[in-house]
C-alpha cells in the first residue's frame, strides 16, 4: 500500500503513523475512494482496532494518519516463537474477533484479514490494522482484491464477498496463531487455488497436543468450503472458544402488553434464539434470584441503553426468560446482552453463572470426582 512513518501529531499532541500512497495509485477518483473509506474506517471505535484519522495530501503526496501501534506484527512473532501457548493464544483470538464483530457491526468488512495486519503492541494489546481495504458490504467493486493466502473461496473466483468471507479468513488466521503454521502453501492465487483443491488442512489436534477440542472445531468451522456453513460471525466463533459461562435474563414488567408486539420483533428474537445456539448457548426458561455480580442494561425509551452495576431488581418486573453461554468475559457477555435487550425491547441482566459442583474423595483409588449437573445453582 505504501511507506509508513512515524511522526508526531501536533494537534493532537501524540504519535501518528503516517502511510504515502504510491504515487502510481492516486488519481482523482482513487482519491475520492480513499477519502470515504477513511469515513468509513472512521465509523469503528473498539480497543482492538487501529484508530483511522485522517487523509492529507501535501507536495502532491496523500497519506493516510492513524493511530501509532509501537509493538510487532502477529506474522513477525509468529516466526520469531513459531507457536504460542494455547492460552495466550486464545487471549489474542478473542480480541482478534472482538475488533472484527465491531467492524462487521457497522457494515464494514475487512477483506485483507492476516497475520501481519494484526499489531501487539507493548502492553499486549491486540489491534487489527488496515481497513484501508474496507468498503461498506454493498459497495464492494473489486472482490479480489486482498492477499491470495488469505482469501475466501468465493473471494478468490470473484463471488460476492460478505462477513462470512472475513470469518474464513479469521479461521485461517486462529489456524496460524494455534498451529504455528499455515493451513494452506501458496504463494498466488493459482498456487493457493491448488493447495485447496489438492489438499485439506492437517488436524489441528495432530499439530498441537492438548488443544481443546471446541478450538479446533470452531476453526474447522470457519474453513468451512461454502459460506452458509460458516459461523455467521466473529461473536459466535469467540462464544464457541473456551471461555466462561454468562447468564443472560430478560425483565419485562408485569403489566406488559404483548399485543405491541410485531412480526418483525418477533422474527429480531428468532435471530437472536438461532445465534445463541450457534455460539453454543443452552436456552432456559424460569425464575431467577438477584446475585450481587450482576451487571445490567435498561433499555430506554428512545432506544438507548444504561449500563449499570448490580442486578436488575426493580418492582413489579419479572423474569420472562434467559439464555446461558460461554464468553470470553463479561464484556463479551454485555455485547450479547445488548443485542437481547435490543431485540426483546426489554432490560437484561447479566452475571457469571456458575454449577454446583459435588466433590468426593475415592477411598480406592484417592482420586477426586467433579459431578456438573446441568441446572443452575
């Protein structure tokens, strides 16, 4: 794409990387183009991506601000420790598919989804960088554009590219980040196309011993040859990796009118119900008892959402439902959340949901036996 510098922003009194546009890629419609994707990049504001800035242009030179990441490339740490321990391997991919739901959450797709666009930086944060490629699901001209190694199978022949296209990127990405290695060889497109047709990624289970088996499920799912068969997004495939379990409960008030409702709301919950048991959610129906650790959204009149400490405990409310699944932690939980508070037009409560467990000493063999049941506390 061009040279990066670093430089400091004297306005905002910080330091920016700036990228030069090569001079053979600007013309006036190219510039135009760059000037909306940095609208467009301008619209994502998560932890886990790559502040956009600003476009500029001076002595006939455009370059693109965004924020500085003082760390190194995944593709560079990746060769220099070739693997990393599971753990530290799922804390990544879960901030990997964090940034990318937001991005996919404002309709902007990534379509270069690789290793050495993803930055750590000194602190161990996760950034995914260059949404310079990215352009609004339904303006997407050129499909192929990206990195052959990276692409999708419908992106490679020039199909239409969607969210599941970046999911089978990140699957080939979390492949790399747990193995070490590449699913697939190929330096081109030709290259890759054959590597695909000729050969199916080694088991992930026979690269890494000890790996967990939802990880290489997931992946293996996000590989998937045909879009539809692929998680539907970058939430699902953290929901699916091991992580702890949340409780969500929705609250509607006694006095609550169903006959408000409409096919359209009813049609947002059965999107939301298909989604949770995608990611892996077991749906419960029933009361529930406040806990302390709760963390609650009240959904607003206008729409907007308060997120407060504590359960949601007001009078005359009452529990009309709640789901439970895995999370990568709570802030997962409350994105989750806030999808159902949306969708029901209700508030939601969310808080760490925990088994009772019953521990006893074998006499034989002085060994100890966990028994989970499958019911709440």
């Amino acid at each position: 794409m061009g040279e990066v510098f670093r430089a400091h922003d004297l306005t905002l009194g910080q330091s920016v990387a700036l990228k030069f546009l090569p001079e053979s890629m600007i013309d006036r419609s190219m510039l135009e183009r760059f000037r909306n994707e940095v609208r467009i990049a301008r619209r994502i504001s998560h932890p886990n991506v790559c502040r956009v800035y600003d476009i500029g242009e001076t002595n006939n030179q455009v370059f693109l601000s965004m924020e500085y990441v003082d760390g190194e490339d995944l593709s560079s740490l990746l060769r220099r420790v070739n693997r990393l321990p599971c753990d530290k391997a799922l804390g990544i991919a879960r901030k990997i598919c964090g940034g990318l739901a937001a991005a996919h959450d404002k309709g902007v797709l990534h379509r270069d989804l690789k290793p050495s666009n993803i930055m750590l930086d000194g602190r161990g944060e996760v950034l995914i960088m260059d949404f310079g490629l990215a352009v609004l699901a339904h303006e997407i001209e050129d499909v192929r554009s990206g990195t052959p190694a990276y692409m999708a199978p419908e992106q490679l022949v020039g199909k239409e590219v969607t969210a599941r296209s970046d999911i089978y990127a990140l699957g080939l990405v979390l492949y790399e980040l747990f193995t070490g290695k590449p699913a697939f060889e190929g330096n081109t497109q030709d290259e890759v196309m054959r590597f695909r047709r000729e050969s199916t990624p080694h088991g992930l289970s026979t690269l890494v011993r000890g790996l967990d088996p939802a990880v290489a499920m997931v992946i293996l799912r996000c590989l998937e040859e045909e879009p539809e068969n692929r998680p539907s997004s970058a939430l699902i495939v953290s929901a699916a990796l091991p992580g702890g379990e949340y409780l969500i409960a929705i609250y509607r008030p006694d006095n609550y009118d169903p006959s408000v409702e409409t096919e359209a709301m009813h049609r947002e919950i059965d999107v939301l119900n298909d989604e949770m048991v995608a990611a892996g959610a077991r749906i419960f129906v029933g009361g529930l008892s406040s806990a302390s650790s709760a963390r609650s959204l009240r959904a607003q009149s206008d729409g907007t959402l308060l997120v407060g400490d504590g359960p949601y405990t007001e009078t005359k409310e009452h529990v009309v439902g709640f789901w439970v699944l895995n999370a990568a932690d709570l802030n997962e939980a409350l994105t989750w959340a806030r999808k159902a508070a949306v969708a029901c037009r209700a508030s939601v409560e969310v808080r760490p949901f925990y088994y009772s467990v019953e521990v006893r000493r074998s006499p034989a063999e002085d060994t100890i036996t966990e028994h989970t049941p499958l019911e709440p506390e």
